[in-house]
C-alpha cells in the first residue's frame, strides 16, 4: 500500500540496491561541459515542465498529489550533490524502476538529458526570482489573448508555453541550442508537432508539449510563428560552407542545401538562414548518428548528414547562421 512505508530493513534494501545500481551503471559515461548557459537554459525550460510537478523547485512546492507516491518525490536541492554527473545522467536518462521517476522520452537523444543534468547542477543555488528567469524567460504565466495558444499553450495552459523556449514577436529563443520558429513555414511546423506528438521526430523535450496540443491548437501555433518577421541574423560568412550551400559536393554525394532550405524551396522544409549555429549543428550531429528515419523528410536528410563531415557541419552551420532570413 502506498499509504505506509516499508519496514526499516527493506527500506534500507531498497535504496541499497538504487545506490549501487545507479553507480555501477554510470561508470565510464564520458561527461560534456555543463556549465552552458544555453544547455543550462534549455534544461530550466524542460524542469519546469517535465520535473516540477512532481518534485517542485525555488518559491514553487511539489505538488499534493506527487507527494502521496510512495517514495514521493524529493525535493532535488538537497539531493543533487549525492550523485556524480555521471550517476545523473544516468538516472535522468533511464528513470528508477517503481519509484513513479521515468526514463527519458527519447533514448537517443542524450543531448537532451545533458541539458537537463546541466540545470540540476546549477539548481541548489537558485532563488525563487533566478529560477523563473531561467525557466520562463520573458514569458508570461497568465493567458491574455487569442495569441496564447502559442505564447501560453492556450486550454492546455501556460505549462506548455512554446515562447519560453522558441521566443515569440522580437524575441529570440534564450537557449541558442532552440530553433527560430519566426517565419518558417506553417507547413513544416504544423508536420513538425504532429511528428513529435506521436514519437516519429525524436525529442524528450518536445514530444511531451507537442502531445498536450489538440490539433486546433497545433494550426493555431504553426500560424502564430509562420507570421512573425524573422528575426535578424548575427554571424561571418563561410565561405566553405556557401560552396555547400549552393553547390553541394558531388564526389561525397552532399546536395545543395539551397536546393531545399532556401526561401523558394517547398513549404514542407525549413529554411536554414538566420538559424544559431549551435543548434543547426546539434541537429544535423543528431541526424548523423540516428538509427532510423521515421518521417519522410528524415528520410531525405539523414543519409546526406551521415556523409558530412564534422568539419563540413561546423562550416555549413556557420555559414546559414550568417545569412539574413
């Protein structure tokens, strides 16, 4: 019953065999740069979604019903320096088995979970005014107008809020490992959500927002962020990767990208220009190590970024982040 604990000796089994477990799994999982403050931002947008329902944050306490679990879920302050990078990665990534604590959403995507472990590390020193910064930016929590289904999720509440990632009008997103959404086609976003909702795009971070939109709201968001001016681009041209760009490179069979990506192409694709570098090149690094396309543009673009070299990725992002939308 989950209504009373265990007895002393089987508690102490338990957490024994967590303990061992978790640091016998960990062992030789190799560590990236935490101290990110764009992994650090994206990990504070997914917490406040994904994590603090259950396990609460600065100025917000858990909530009721999570705290009746058995075990109910900590508050993660006081935990976190209990464990080694590692041993997080490990435990965001795969969960504990009936503990009510879930693996990740894509297992693929270990991007993502470094993130997330990026934010618990900074979270023991938060206050309740840095932790909101960092986890809705400039987003407000109060629905307002018919622009809130992308602005605050719209029914499905400003939990789900879109522009505490992506940004909306004059705003860009505060983690540059987060797409631009401003001006892409309505097509390719709509496709996009409908393809993270059910799994086929692969993403922890997004498949849980994108599964909360009713259809309706899906169109209403894909609308909202297809109308908005593009924002301007920041960067130095590459002249490498405009060769990609606009010549590709025929002897490793790499297409144009401008055949696809430019403002002309169909609106089934995005257009690249004016996109962070570091996300452009988090995506196609991605792509190149997937196992398996699902949708039908994957299918198109995955073989191509498996033959990129991590030169020619760094080249290309840096090049389509220089070019005004």
């Amino acid at each position: 019953a989950a209504s009373r604990g265990h007895w002393p000796m089987v508690e102490w089994l338990l957490r024994f065999g967590m303990e061992n477990s978790v640091e016998t799994h960990a062992v030789g999982i190799e560590v990236p740069k935490l101290d990110d403050p764009d992994l650090v931002r994206l990990g504070a947008a997914h917490f406040l979604s994904g994590c603090a329902s259950c396990h609460g944050g600065p100025g917000a306490p858990p909530g009721t019903v999570a705290q009746h679990m058995l075990p109910p879920p900590p508050d993660l302050r006081g935990r976190i320096g209990r464990w080694s990078d590692p041993e997080l990665f490990w435990i965001v990534k795969h969960g504990i088995k009936y503990t009510g604590m879930p693996s990740w959403p894509a297992q693929e995507r270990d991007d993502e979970v470094w993130a997330a472990v990026a934010f618990l590390r900074v979270l023991p020193g938060l206050d309740a005014a840095r932790y909101r910064t960092l986890a809705w930016g400039d987003v407000s929590d109060e629905p307002k107008d018919g622009a809130d289904v992308a602005l605050a999720g719209g029914g499905a509440g400003a939990i789900v809020a879109c522009a505490r990632c992506h940004g909306a009008e004059g705003q860009s997103p505060e983690s540059r490992l987060v797409p631009r959404l401003h001006g892409q086609p309505a097509e390719m976003l709509l496709q996009a959500l409908r393809d993270f909702a059910v799994g086929e795009r692969s993403s922890g971070v997004m498949q849980p927002v994108a599964s909360a939109l009713t259809d309706r709201a899906a169109i209403e968001v894909a609308r909202y962020y297809a109308g908005l001016p593009p924002l301007p681009s920041r960067g130095v041209p590459v002249e490498a990767g405009r060769v990609l760009e606009t010549e590709g490179d025929a002897t490793a069979e790499i297409p144009a990208c401008r055949s696809c990506h430019d403002r002309k192409a169909l609106p089934i694709y995005p257009r690249l220009a004016g996109q962070s570098a570091r996300y452009l090149e988090n995506r196609l690094r991605v792509m190149r190590s997937a196992t398996r396309e699902r949708t039908a543009t994957q299918q198109i673009m995955m073989p191509i970024a498996r033959r990129l070299t991590d030169r020619q990725i760094a080249e290309l992002s840096a090049h389509f982040a220089s070019l005004q939308p």
